[in-house]
C-alpha cells in the first residue's frame, strides 16, 4: 500500500527542479534569464598532441563557472543534478572513469548540496593498447557534458558536446602547456589514505559509521572535517557528524536514506580538512553489517547522526508559526468585518477589542521563542544506545513517535511540564525519541516487540542492578496525562491494568471522543454549517426535522462502517494490523486532503462557488437542503474527521483495530453516534431549534469564520506532508 519513501524524496528533488526550469522558463520570456553559454566556459584538451601505441595520456574538460554560479559534484547532494561525462573514443582505445576534483559543501535555506565553483578540471585517461593501427591513424574523441548550473534564484540546464583528434605516432608527445595545468591542478583530486593509516566502517540500525586512525589527522580540528559520501544510499540532507576519541580515533557518523535497508555494498566518499595537502579516497567494499577492522571504541560508540534536541525541538516551532499567522489572519478577517459603518458602537467596539485578541493571541503563537534549558534533553533512540543504557542500571523512557501522528504531538505536552521535568533529573531518567516519521525498520522491529504496528508508544525502563537484573518494560496507554507519568515514574509500576475499563467503558468513551470531536478544527465548520440549515428549518414540520436529523446520522454511520470495512479488508488482504490513522502515513492521501479542506475554506471564505468539479462535489452536496444534503453532510464530517480523532479517540480507536469484526463495528458505531449527537438530539427535540438565532445576516459571517478552522487544519496537513516526504 504504501509508496516508496526513498521515491518521494526523488520526487521531491525533481519537483524543486521542475518549478526552478517553470521559473527560468517565465523569466527567459521576460527576457531576464542568461543563456547558460554565457555562465559556462568548457574546453576539452589532451596532454599530449600524439599518442604512441602502448602509451597512456590524460585527457581534459577545462569549465569555467561565472562568478555567484555553481554546478554540482558526481553525487550532488541534498538538492541539484550531477556533473556527468559520457565518453565516445574511436578505434581500440579505453577511458579510465573520470577524476573529480575534491567538492565544497554548498548550504542555501537547509539544503546541502556538494558543488563546484569558478575553475574545475575533470580528468581522465586514455589507454592505447600495444596492438592495433599502425602509426598514422587518429583517434577521435568525443564527450557529452551535462550539468546543472545555479545560483540561488535560478537553475539552467546546461550540455554540451566536445570533440579533439588525437594523431597516433611513433613516440608519445606532450604539450608543455597542458601538462602544467594538470600539475597544477593536481593537489584538488584526493588520493588513497597513506599505507600506514586504518580506516574501517561499521553499520549499526539507522547510521553508518566511519572510524580513521592516522597520526595527522589527530593534529587535526575536528570541526572542520568533512565527509563527501557517494551515492544514493547516505542521506545527503545533512553534514556527517565528526567527534574524535581520546585513543585518537576519528569517527563520522552518516545517516542511510530513507527507505534504505540492510548495509551498502560498498562505502565511498571523500574525506577533506582545509589542513590536510591533499583530501583521503574512501571506498570500503562491504559484506556484513560490521566491516573493516573496527576498534572498540568504534563498537560502542554512538552512532547517532543527529545531534540530541530539547522536548520543543519537534520541529512543532514552524507548524506554531503558520498556526500564528492563521490567528493573525482570523484578526484581520475580524476587524474588517465588524468595522462597517451599518454596524453599532458597541458592535465596532466588540469587534475591535476581538481583533486586539486574535491579534495577541496570533503573534504569541508565531513569534520565534528562544529554546527553554529546563526541557527534556532527548537522545535519538538506537538499540544499542537503550542496551548500553540498561546494562548500566539506568532508568530509560522512550517516545515512539512520528511527525505525522497527532496523538504524538499531543502527548508532547507533558515533557514541558516542570513536575515531570524534575522527576526525570531527580530519578536521573534518560529520555530517548525514536522517530518512525519515515517507518524506518528498525524502530518497527521494536515496536513488533511490544506487539505493535504503530506509534504512539511510550516505554519505561525502571533503574536496575545492570546486565544481570535488567528491569521489565512499562507501557503506558497511548494518550498521556501528567498523572499517569508521575505515578509510573514514582512507583515504577503500570498506571493502568487491563483489568481497569472493559467494554461497556470503552463504549463510553468512544461516544465522549466523538461528542468532543464536533469541537475540533477538522469538523467544526460542517457543524456550523448543519446548525445554519437547522436554522432555515425553523417552523418546518417536526418530522421533516427529525427525518434530516436521522438521515445525518445514517451518512455518518454508514462513512464510519466503510472505512473499518476497507480497514479490515487490507488487514486481511496485506496480512499486518493497520491504524486507523494509516492514512496519513501516505502523502498521496495528506496532499488530496489538504487540497479537498483548501478548496472547501475558500468556498466558505467566498473567494468563489464550488462547482461540480469531482473535489467539490462533496462539500457542494453537503450544502444542499434536501436529505440528500445532510447525508453527505454525514460523509463530509467523517472524512474530515479522520484527521483530528488522535487525541480523543486514539485509545479506543486503537483498540478496536485489534478486536474481531463486529466489536470494532460496535465501538465505531458508538464514535459515529457521538459525533451526530448533536444534529440528531437537535432533530428529535425541534424545540430547542427556537434557542438559535433566527436567520439573517450573521449566518454569511458565521459561514465565513468557520473557514479559518480548516485554514488551521489545512496547515498541519501540509506540515504533516513535509515530514513524509
């Protein structure tokens, strides 16, 4: 079901590229991009001007970068296209595979990209065998150069086709002229490490690390190494992580691909240090997860590609920034909706002091906050990091989690309080996130241990006597609250046993989730839009009214008993438990969703009529006034539901995934009733219809208000999208 992860970052990559090509494309009918000929110079020339059989000779593509431009190395990084060269000789000629020069790591709003930049020489050579023409026949050599070259508003394809003739003689010639070019440009190409160093790798879960013993590099600042890898299998979004040991190891911790499993077949790179004369080739061949000679020190070091993060460094800061600006936005829509002339003093007054309100509440939300100290202090979870732990006697709390999942970021919420906080340093606990955003396999071997398919899981490991009396695991109940993780961290026992609820409670509380789940953001604007139709009832028949309500209740129930269904299905179907949030695990469906809400926001903001187009026809028949309407106003919520059930319903929702077919069909029958309750209670007692205002102006601003709850959602949404990809 699920697409390839490693498949979204390509696309991606080629999407940025895409929109950077539509860009230029705009801009070269502005007239205001320059013809890529004029930012790249190329010459391709031989060392030699006749070659004797038997002989070898380089051969070189000389390209000459304007100033404020760059193109990339043979792997270009994060972001960019490679620099490539295909080869076409003539008669019975061989090329080497071409030399290139050591790159610079090139940065620009996160990206990592390995580039090049002014003057660069690619070299290879050329290898006439003994046998073969006898003198007077010529080689031809041709090349296909093509590039990506950039600066940081624009991206040009660039290509080119170069050509020489290289006569055959009776003795080899050289061009002075070229051979000192190449001389000069020797010290750019690293080389193979010296003979008397060692290097060996090691691949441990998600990261790979690489350990080199050498006395010059001891000499050496750690902070200015750096490490180019080769290839698609490391992650290139970021720069290897260097530390040296106090045994004069140096160690770089890499990250693998998203998607990437098992251990390469080889590890190849180029090391650099501004102080080293020359950079160090890499090229381990690979046939275990543990490879080379490793040291011990390299055996038990952390690998953890990621430096450790506060609770707040959940990548939550930005999503408050676009929620901030939404608040910021809702004030405005305030003020310029209540600041009309028809309106009252007290109205323009009431409206005035909302504005100031939203305004506050917005910019506190948004505004950049400096990193609180006192929070929690996370480790990235390994196993062998948790191992090392335990086999220390410590005591080990670890947050399976993911961007995407809600009940997540809703459980973050306890890490920053100051009771919690403390009792973590007082019991000298040490919390570890393992982080399933991209459903690495190592973390799902763990959970699968635990009996898991999915995250939220939270675990605690009670101090211990060390490797021979290792403590037993405490799992906590996917929503947290502050009084279940202060009572397991001060007594070291579960919170709950399974014994506590039972079904009829768990009934109970998926109709409590799904009355509360009328309040979220997902939902809130189809509720204000079926209290509207209510309130264009007022005075019809109480039969009429109640038939509306039941019909509503019927599209809600009949939404719900077809997603379990297809749950179930695929369950059976693929053989492995789903969540119910397994959905937004798949960008393909955040992406549509998040368009479908955007579409349905700007319609309640009036910036036009949804049509009959296939995304509107749902929302446009949800509008209607007939049954037809409020059943599809009964589909309408569940789908938009979906998003926000996490922090409500994430234990009962959770549960009843694991049950047969027809208790789960129970317990999402319950959900689906809570979330109808108020249409259907509103239904069967038509009287209380008269409580509501009667119709009039303030239905077209009740209408337009509710499209900044979905503006909301439609933000966590792609937020969510961003983790994914």
């Amino acid at each position: 079901m699920r697409m390839s992860a490693t498949f979204f970052r390509y696309f991606q990559k080629l999407l940025g590229i895409a929109l950077l090509f539509l860009l230029t494309l705009a801009q070269s009918v502005l007239g205001q991009t320059p013809d890529p000929d004029e930012l790249i110079s190329v010459r391709l020339f031989s060392e030699a001007s006749t070659i004797k059989r038997g002989d070898s000779v380089w051969l070189g593509v000389e390209i000459e970068i304007e100033k404020d431009w760059h193109i990339y190395w043979k792997t270009s990084g994060e972001t960019g296209l490679p620099t490539e060269i295909e080869w076409t000789i003539s008669l019975d000629a061989k090329i080497e595979p071409t030399l290139y020069p050591t790159p610079y790591f090139y940065e620009y709003q996160g990206s990592a990209s390995y580039a090049y930049k002014e003057k660069i020489l690619l070299l290879t050579k050329l290898n006439l065998p003994v046998e073969g023409e006898t003198p007077g026949g010529v080689i031809l050599v041709q090349c296909d150069l093509s590039a990506l070259v950039c600066n940081e508003f624009n991206c040009l394809p660039y290509g080119k086709e170069l050509s020489l003739e290289l006569p055959i003689g009776v003795k080899t010639v050289l061009d002075s002229k070229f051979v000192e070019k190449i001389s000069a440009a020797e010290k750019k190409y690293p080389i193979a490490m010296p003979s008397g160093s060692n290097v060996s790798a090691l691949a441990k879960g998600e990261s790979v690390g690489i350990e080199w013993k050498d006395q010059d590099l001891e000499k050496l600042k750690v902070e200015q190494f750096d490490f180019f890898a080769q290839g698609d299998f490391f992650d290139h979004s970021f720069r290897p992580k260097f530390k040296k040991t106090e045994d004069g190891y140096l160690i770089a911790s890499l990250r693998k691909s998203d998607g990437m499993e098992g251990v390469p077949e080889s590890v190849r790179g180029v090391l650099s240090h501004p102080e080293l004369e020359r950079a160090w080739l890499v090229n381990l061949q690979i046939d275990q997860a543990v490879y080379g000679k490793a040291s011990e020190t390299l055996k038990g070091a952390s690998l953890d590609a990621v430096e450790e993060t506060s609770a707040s460094e959940s990548g939550l800061s930005f999503l408050w920034t676009l929620l901030g600006m939404v608040l910021v936005a809702f004030a405005v829509w305030t003020y310029g909706r209540t600041n009309q002339p028809v309106n009252s003093h007290f109205q323009r007054t009431r409206g005035k002091v909302l504005t100031l309100a939203f305004l506050g509440a917005g910019v506190w939300l948004g505004y950049p906050k400096e990193e609180d100290d006192r929070g929690l202090n996370w480790q990235n979870w390994s196993p062998e990091r948790q191992e090392s732990l335990l086999a220390e006697g410590r005591a080990v709390y670890v947050d399976y989690t993911a961007k995407w999942c809600q009940s997540c970021q809703f459980n973050k919420r306890i890490y920053e309080s100051e009771e919690v906080i403390a009792q973590f340093e007082d019991l000298g606990i040490v919390p570890l996130k393992a982080d399933w955003t991209k459903r690495g396999p190592t973390i799902l071997q763990s959970l699968e241990s635990f009996k898991r398919k999915g995250v939220p899981l939270n675990v605690y490991y009670p101090p211990s006597s060390g490797q021979v009396n290792k403590s037993e695991p405490i799992l906590f109940s996917e929503v947290l609250t502050e009084d279940s993780v202060l009572t397991v961290l001060k007594t070291g026992k579960p919170y709950l046993t399974p014994e506590s609820g039972g079904f009829p409670s768990m009934i109970g509380f998926a109709f409590l989730g799904g009355l509360i789940l009328n309040l979220m953001p997902c939902v809130f604007p189809v509720l204000g839009l079926k209290i509207m139709s209510f309130v264009k009832q007022a005075g019809e028949e109480k039969s009429k009214i109640s038939r509306h309500g039941v019909v509503f209740t019927c599209g809600v129930v009949l939404s719900f008993w077809v997603l379990v269904g297809v749950l179930f299905s695929l369950r059976e179907t693929l053989g492995e438990d789903l969540g119910w949030g397994f959905q937004l695990q798949e960008p393909v469906f955040v992406f549509f969703l998040a368009v479908f809400l955007l579409i349905f926001a700007m319609s309640l903001s009036g910036v036009f009529e949804i049509g009959l187009s296939m995304i509107g026809v749902g929302s446009k028949l949800s509008q209607k006034s007939g049954y037809t309407g409020s059943f599809f106003s009964g589909v309408l919520a569940t789908v938009v539901a979906t998003p926000c059930m996490a922090p409500f319903l994430g234990v009962a929702v959770g549960a009843a995934l694991t049950m047969d077919i027809f208790p789960a069909f129970v317990i999402f029958t319950s959900v689906a009733i809570g979330l109808s309750f108020p249409y259907l209670a509103l239904s069967v007692f038509p009287g209380w219809i008269s409580k509501l205002p009667k119709p009039g102006a303030w239905m077209e601003t009740f209408k337009q208000a509710m499209a900044f709850p979905l503006y909301a959602t439609v933000v966590w949404l792609l937020w969510t999208l961003a983790s994914l990809l």
